[in-house]
C-alpha cells in the first residue's frame, strides 16, 4: 500500500481573514474555497493544489487563547528562507521564539493570536 500523505488540516481561528492575509504573505499559498461552514460559521481554504489549512471561525470568533497542547502540540511550516520567514511573523506583531539548528534543519516557533503554535523550519542553506 502506497503512504497516504496529509490533505489537509482545519484550524479554528477568531479571524479567517487575517489569518489568511498572514499565511498568505508567509507561505505563499492561495486561497482554494472560502464560504459558509458547519455551525453558521465561514471558513478559508488555504494552501497548494494538493495541500491546505481551513481557517474556520465561529460566528462571532471565539474568546481567549487556546491553551498550548490541547490537544495540538503544534502546526510545523517549512519554508525556502527562514531569515524572510522571520521579518513577516514580526511584521505581523507576532514573537518568534526557541530558534534552534539542528539536523536536519534551522527553525523557530511562533504563537498566531489565537495562542496556535507554529514551527518554521528551512532544510536549505
């Protein structure tokens, strides 16, 4: 049996849209589907042809950070150039934390405004 290979992940946020507009900057990824989601509430697709994050939000967001660990421990990104990676998570307010280089590659980790643990890794030079 081949190995299966994820599709996707669906990530509740208290604002679809600028998490969009932040991966987008980030990552380089596309919008794929945004519209009406389960429960009244909207939600984004995006990512590559073959793979995504869904941003759904509640109506009305959701209120407070969630608590690291539960039960995501944390949503790994890799990118071509972690020094840019880096200037955008800042330039969105955001603080990049716990940079490590080990094998097989250079990373920090970030917080998104919902308290969602993020890792971005560069394998490259």
């Amino acid at each position: 049996m081949p190995a299966a290979r994820l599709e996707h992940v669906n990530i509740r946020v208290s604002d679809a849209e600028r998490s969009a507009a932040f991966f987008t900057k980030l990552c380089g990824w596309h919008e794929r589907w945004r519209g009406p989601a389960i429960d009244d509430g909207f939600s984004i697709h995006l990512g590559t042809e073959s793979q995504y994050i869904v941003f759904y939000a509640p109506p009305g967001g959701h209120s407070g950070r969630f608590e690291k660990g539960v039960p995501l421990q944390h949503v790994g990104i890799e990118v071509d150039d972690l020094d840019v990676a880096e200037q955008i998570v800042i330039a969105a307010g955001l603080e990049p934390f716990n940079h490590a280089d080990y094998e097989p590659g250079k990373r920090f980790y970030f917080y998104d405004w919902d308290g969602i643990e993020f890792e971005v890794v560069s394998y490259g030079g």
